[in-house]
C-alpha cells in the first residue's frame, strides 16, 4: 500500500505550458522528457514559465532507468506513439491518466476517444468537452482550470480590447481569425501571441501579461469552438469584463451584463464592446465582477487539490467515476 505522505512521480510531456506550469503547483514532482532537438513535447522546462524545483527535465536515456507512479498522457500522440518509444514495458504498464485538453476535432457528437478500450482514466477540462467525445467506456472525470491569481491588475486605461491566442492566423476560423480580422475593422483590437506580429503586437511573456493586459479596457475571446481558455480564466483574475462567443463552455462562466457579454452575432458583438469602450465605470463593474467568480471557480489549491486526489486514486487503483452517458 502506498503512503499518503509520499510525493507522488508523474511523468507527462511539456505539451501546454501553461497548463504544466499551473499543474506544477502541486504536491507532486512532474517529470518531462527533453531531446536534442526540442521538438513537440520535449522541450524541457524552456525559459517562458518559472517552473519550481518540482517539475523535472529528463533526457530519454535516462527515461527508463526512473520510478514513477502514474503515466500522465496529454496527446494521440503520447499515447499512439510516444509511450512506446520512450517507455519501458514495465512503465506503460503503470497507473495512466489521459489529459484530453480539446473538444473532438472530428465529428462534434459522434467522436470516439483514442484511449478507448485501453486502461486509462480520461480527464476533461470542461463539462462541455466531457459532454461531447465518446468517451466509451473509460472512466472520465472533469478537473476544471485553476489559475495562480497575480492580483487585480486591471485600469481599463486604454480605450481598446484584448485579444490573447498565439498562432492565431495559423489556426484559422475555429479559433475565430476572421472574427477578430472584421471586428478591428469596427473596434479598436489588438492581439498578442506568438506569431501574432504581422497582424498584432509582438510576443509578451507570460509573466508580464497581467501587467501589460489589465491596462484594455476589455478581453475578446473570439474563438468559435475550443475548451475554455486559460487566457479567459487569467484575463477574468486581473478583472477584466470578457467579451466572446456563446459557445462550447463560456456560456457556463460569462453572464451579459454581469462580468462581461456574450453573443452570436458580429453587430450584437460590435454593441456590447463599444458599449464597454464608452462606460469605463461600468466596465470596471463587470472586470470586478469577473474577477471575483474566477478567484472562486479558477481557484489554484482546488484546481491542484482535484489533481493530487486523483493522481493518488489513480496510483492506488481506487479511481471511481462512472462513464458518462452510461
């Protein structure tokens, strides 16, 4: 039997850092791979986020050679094909967790999960993505974010919004680029990212966001169909009024009027932030109104607290949840 008081080893891959970063406040010690080439998922603790001393590089040499307690996949691609390369037989065959980051990508309804059938416990990120993938008969659970709280940062000084997602022109109309391209027609926009430059602002590092976003007046999510986003959950933190799509999970999160709007139409879209633009007071209402739900519900020690319970349910082959839809 294992003991409670032991710090569990998870080994996962460096996928989101943003999520690894937030995930590394836990009583738990992360191991990542690292490669020569740092390529996708093995590109170490890199220089972005200030990981604490818990969170691990590991060459893959050494890979085999370590003790963990729970295989935590965060990709098809982890779990297709990476446990193999990098896992011994005695690893793949440990306690595993299945991070599912997204919605399904394929059909919205009717998309089976790639670790169906296999020994995994799946974890979602949103209801609404628990909801949708057929998730067969694993057992799910749905561990929403938790965020560090940097403060109020927000001022609203500047008469225009804020639009966070990197690669955006590369990822197209799901994640809203032609949105964001009509909407600064009409409002004004600015979006930072990595590769935001040729229509936006360069690059800001993670820890100086807070500083750098709370002087907009608002944050636009205008991504059609994804998980509910992390900069969405900061934004609400630094009391920022979100403004974005009724869609997929914000509608849970974003009441209009309260601490921000939501809707389906560009012109409704177009009213609501010009309305921001012009009602600094009342902006700062909503930024402080959002601010105060997402220290509740983005809550970091309930967010690494669901985790650690799990990842110790998981190590001790006493997970329990019910397939959904079952």
């Amino acid at each position: 039997m294992m003991h409670t008081n032991k710090r569990l080893r998870i080994f996962t891959w460096h996928i989101h850092g943003s999520y690894l970063f937030y995930l590394s406040q836990g009583n738990y010690e992360l191991y990542i791979p690292v490669n020569d080439e740092r390529t996708e998922g093995y590109y170490g603790r890199g220089a972005t986020f200030p990981f604490g001393d818990n969170v691990h590089e590991v060459s893959l040499a050494d890979i085999r050679n370590l003790e963990f307690d729970v295989i935590l996949f965060q990709t098809s691609g982890n779990y297709e094909r990476d446990q193999y390369e990098v896992l011994s037989e005695y690893q793949r065959a440990l306690p595993k967790i299945f991070l599912q980051h997204d919605p399904p990508w394929g059909h919205p309804t009717d998309t089976r999960h790639v670790a169906c059938g296999g020994d995994v416990t799946l974890v979602h990120v949103t209801h609404f993505n628990n909801l949708m993938w057929d998730n067969g008969d694993l057992q799910t659970h749905v561990i929403e974010h938790g965020v560090v709280d940097r403060g109020p940062t927000y001022t609203g000084e500047m008469e225009r919004g804020l639009v966070v997602i990197n690669n955006l022109p590369k990822r197209g109309r799901m994640l809203g680029f032609d949105l964001f391209l009509e909407l600064r027609k009409r409002i004004p926009l600015d979006l930072v990212g990595m590769g935001a430059e040729p229509y936006g602002l360069p690059e800001v590092l993670h820890p100086q966001l807070p500083g750098f976003a709370g002087k907009y007046r608002f944050f636009f999510n205008p991504i059609r169909y994804t998980s509910m986003g992390l900069a969405v959950c900061e934004a609400m933190t630094y009391g920022m009024p979100i403004v974005g799509l009724a869609t997929t999970e914000m509608v849970m999160h974003v009441k209009n009027g309260y601490n921000g709007f939501l809707g389906l139409e560009l012109n409704r879209l177009e009213e609501h932030m010009t309305f921001l633009l012009e009602n600094k007071d009342d902006a700062a209402v909503m930024g402080a109104n959002a601010r105060r739900y997402a220290t509740d519900r983005f809550n970091i020690q309930r967010f690494v607290g669901e985790w650690e319970a799990l990842f110790r349910q998981v190590a001790q082959g006493q997970t329990s949840a019910v397939p959904y839809g079952n």
